[in-house]
C-alpha cells in the first residue's frame, strides 16, 4: 500500500495513524506542486511543464524555499509510482483529500495519468465530515494534519476506488481547468473548481495588513492564519510585489537579503518603517 498526500504537514499526521494500525503500513509519499495556482496549459507536455518551472523560479525568488525547487519533481514521483504498480499487481495507491483546493487540484493532476491501473487507485476524501478534535469536540477538518491520528482509524473505512465514471470525466473536469489557464483556483465544494484571476487573494491579503509597518514574514504569518482560503506563502509575497508595484502598499528593503529583512506597510506613514526595522 501507498499513501498519496498533498502537503508535507499530513506526512507526519498520517505516518502516526499508520503506527496505530498495521493494516495501513505502507510508504507515504507526497505531490509538492501546488496546482491550484499558476499556470497549468499543456501541463503534460514539456513546454509546458517548463513554462510552469519558470513561473515557480521567479515566485521563489528572494524566497526561503529558492534551493527547494530542484526537488520538486512530482512527474518523476508519478513515474516511479506508475512502475510500482507495474511491477507488483498487489501494490495500491490510498490518495488521501482534505476538503481544499489545493488537494482537489492536486488529486485531478495524479489521477488523470493513471486511467489504465484502474481498480488499484483508491480515494479518501475527507469532504464535509465531522472528526473529534483534541478536546473532544466535533469539527470539521480542511486539511489531514488537523486531524488526531486516531481519528485516520475511523477514516480509513472511506477508502474506495476511483471509478471508471470517474477515471472518465474528472480528467475532463481537469484539462477544462487547465486549458482556461487562470492563475487561481477556487473550490466552490465537492470536487468542483473554478478557475480565478491572478489577483483572486489581493483584496483579503490587503485588509489583513495593518495601518503601521511590518517586517515581513510578521505580516505573512498574519495573512496565513487570518484569510479564509489558504494559499501558500510564496505566492503571498508575490501578490504583494504585484500590489506594491500598482502603488497599494509599499516595500522596503533589499530583496537580495531575503524576506526577513523586508518591511511592508500601507502607502503614508513612512516615519513608521523606520520603527518596524528596528524590531
């Protein structure tokens, strides 16, 4: 048995149900892009994939992540993941969604290359189902690595094939989505994207910044905790560059030293940049 998951926090979550069960053993593997943003046409083929490489190269930059982008392969883990089940007819794939977009998209992008081993690709989706929380609590969770390991025990009971229905249309579903080629994705529920402008997050991100200057990796952790649909870092430091350059908000500081010492604050007020260097 393989474990699929979308982000590097559920590894953890999931390699401590799998400790709890020995009917889940098996390897846990991960899909690092992030394909509900960014470009995505001809995702499948070299000049596409590139084009998408070269749009990751130039968010990252001045980013902690910058030397991070060599191992991001995700069509190398299709393909050593396609010769697993090739090689042995009892292997299974077990791909694990919380109810976000970047898992949905992350799912319709691996699934859409593995049609011909159907029956052997299962799917948990984790949509709109109540889980115990530490306290004891019902909530509902968006992502894995919210979710107590004890809780996977009673989750796994959802793992199903992935249909031939299925294996029919969302791969449909997912090259419409790539073709209109938006720069945002949007999970409006269930399995249903809907593609977004670039600048999609823009008005949330500027009403979670403050009146006074900020360093910026302050405001970004504001910004993650705060806005009601996640997205990752990176590309909120890139909307952020896109806004300052539209003269909504004002960036000081020397990029080639990372974003630590960046100071980010609404336009007026620059006596204030001066506090927030010093902090």
């Amino acid at each position: 048995m393989i474990h699929l998951v979308f982000n590097t926090a559920d590894i953890a979550a999931l390699e401590a149900a799998i400790e709890l069960d020995e009917n889940l053993t098996g390897k846990v593997v991960e899909i690092k892009d992030d394909y509900a943003v960014g470009p995505l046409k001809d995702i499948y083929d070299t000049e596409g994939y590139q084009i998408r490489r070269d749009w990751w190269t130039s968010i990252l930059a001045h980013s902690p992540y910058i030397d991070q982008l060599d191992i991001v392969d995700d069509k190398l883990t299709v393909h050593h993941l396609q010769n697993a089940l090739n090689h042995d007819e009892n292997e299974e794939i077990w791909i694990w969604m919380g109810q976000n977009v970047h898992d949905v998209c992350g799912y319709y992008w691996f699934m859409s290359q593995f049609k011909e081993l159907q029956g052997r690709i299962h799917v948990l989706y984790l949509n709109n189902l109540p889980f115990l929380n530490e306290k004891g609590q019902l909530f509902y969770p968006t992502h894995l690595s919210q979710i107590q390991p004890k809780e996977f025990l009673k989750a796994k009971k959802l793992a199903r094939p992935i249909t031939l229905s299925e294996f029919e249309l969302d791969p449909d579903e997912w090259k419409k989505i790539c073709d209109e080629n938006e720069g945002v994705r949007f999970l409006e529920g269930g399995k249903k994207i809907v593609s977004m402008g670039i600048e999609f997050y823009d008005k949330e991100i500027l009403s979670l910044l403050t009146k006074n200057a900020q360093k910026l990796p302050s405001a970004i952790s504001t910004i993650i905790t705060k806005m009601k649909v996640k997205t990752g870092d990176a590309f909120i430091v890139f909307r952020l560059k896109a806004m300052e350059q539209e003269g909504k908000i004002v960036l000081v500081g020397d990029w080639n030293k990372g974003w630590k010492d960046m100071v980010v604050q609404m336009p007026g007020g620059l006596n204030s940049i001066v506090e927030a260097e010093t902090v």
